[in-house]
C-alpha cells in the first residue's frame, strides 16, 4: 500500500505541473492578443527623460528652428520667377531663372525697409497711374537699406530695384555706381510683397517684426558715432552730404 501511495503522490504532482503549464500557456496567448498594451508599455518607458535630457532636447529643437527655411512665391500663374527665402535671421529675395540675381535682408536691412515702405508705395500708385512713356529712366525713389544695399522705383523700367552699389577703384565716395548684385521686381509681385508676404513674415517669425534699425542702437548717439557706423556709411564718411 505504501508503493501505491507513493505512486499516487507522484500523478498529482505530475497533474499539477501540468495544469500550471497550461495557465501559463493561456497567459501568453492574452498577452499574444494584446499587443498594443505592451507597445504603449515601451513607448511611455522611453519617454520618461530626465530634466537634464527633456532640456538637451528643446534645445535641438530650437536650433532645428533657427536654420528652418520657408519659402514664399510672388506673383501669380505661369509667370511666377521670384521667391522669397526666410533662412535663420535672413531674407533671401531670389529669381528661379537666374539664381544669381537676388538679395539678402539682415534684420537691419529688413527694418530700414520696413519704415522705407510707405513711401516707395506712395512712387508705386503714381507710377501706375502715369502714362507709360512718362518719365522714362527717372529714378523717381531711393532709400538706403544700409551696408551699401539700396531700393529704388525705376519709371522707365516700371519696377522696384533692390541693388548693391559699391565705389570703383580710385573714384571719390560719392561717385557710387550700381552693382550686378540684385534684383528688381514688377508692380504686381510689389503688392504680393507688401500686402501678403511681409505681414506674413512678420507675424510668423518675431525676429523680423522686432527688428530695429542700426540708427536707434547706443552707438549712435552722438554725430561722430553715427558717422563710423559702417552700415549707414559704408563707403566713406562723407556719403551724409547726398
């Protein structure tokens, strides 16, 4: 008898094993239905990050922001050439038929524009209003934008002319002729640029709607300080007499 117990001992051990096994294998198979809740298990574990790190991360993230560049057309159909480029602190007003006309907006020279607007709008309505032929090749509005960098409303061409102008060798400062380095554009691409896509600019990115002239820093102050600035005068100190 005490074979047989022994024996019977040894079956319920055996049963038993057996049927954990089997609630284990039933388990598994929820869990095999499931696999959604353990995926979302992974993915809260991962985005538990340290101050440290959570830092570390929006600071890439601002840097990714500070080179994101966005693209604005002007014009309309079939005729659309020139773009504008917000890159980092940067304006880029560009041609796709020729890349190497264009021109870059600092925010000095963006807020120089900025207060120059009103009046080459005010040349732009009487351009359009006049006859085509009258007053051909007069420049009828010119503003510096600093650095050497000017816009101008050109008559005979019918369009505003953003340019570069430099002295040549040997010449005085005041004998200042244009440079290939520009760009002009069209009176309806004109009015794309101040009734759409500067206010855009401005409203999108801060750094160009609180972007303030070189003539309001501190180092202009006194008249011998605004004469040395570089910007304003870039090509000699006498360049105030014109």
């Amino acid at each position: 008898m005490a074979e047989v117990e022994r024996t019977d001992d040894d079956e319920l051990s055996i049963l038993a094993s057996v049927a954990a096994e089997a609630e284990r294998a039933t388990e598994l198979s929820e869990e095999a239905r499931h696999p959604f809740q353990l995926t979302a298990d992974v993915n809260s574990f991962g985005n538990d990050l340290t101050p440290r790190e959570e830092k570390e991360e929006e600071e890439e993230d601002n840097r990714l922001s500070e080179v994101l560049c966005t693209l604005f057309v002007l014009g309309r159909g079939c005729h659309q050439d020139r773009h504008l480029d917000v890159v980092s602190n940067e304006i880029i007003l560009a041609s796709n038929r020729s890349p190497f006309r264009n021109i870059t907006f600092t925010l000095n020279r963006w807020a120089h524009l900025m207060t120059a607007l009103n009046d080459i709008d005010a040349v732009v309505k009487r351009l359009t209003a006049m006859d085509e032929n009258e007053g051909r090749r007069l420049i009828a509005c010119c503003r510096h934008l600093g650095d050497g960098y000017y816009v101008r409303v050109l008559f005979g061409l019918r369009c505003v002319d953003f340019r570069k102008y430099f002295v040549p060798y040997g010449y005085k400062a005041s004998q200042i002729r244009s440079s290939t380095n520009g760009i002009n554009i069209c009176i309806d691409e004109w009015k794309d640029l101040l009734e759409v896509i500067i206010p855009t600019v401005n409203h999108r990115f801060p750094q160009f709607a609180s972007a303030k002239q070189c003539t309001y820093g501190d180092d202009h102050l006194g008249q011998l300080d605004w004469l040395h600035c570089t910007s304003c005068f870039p090509f000699g100190h006498d360049e105030h007499n014109y």
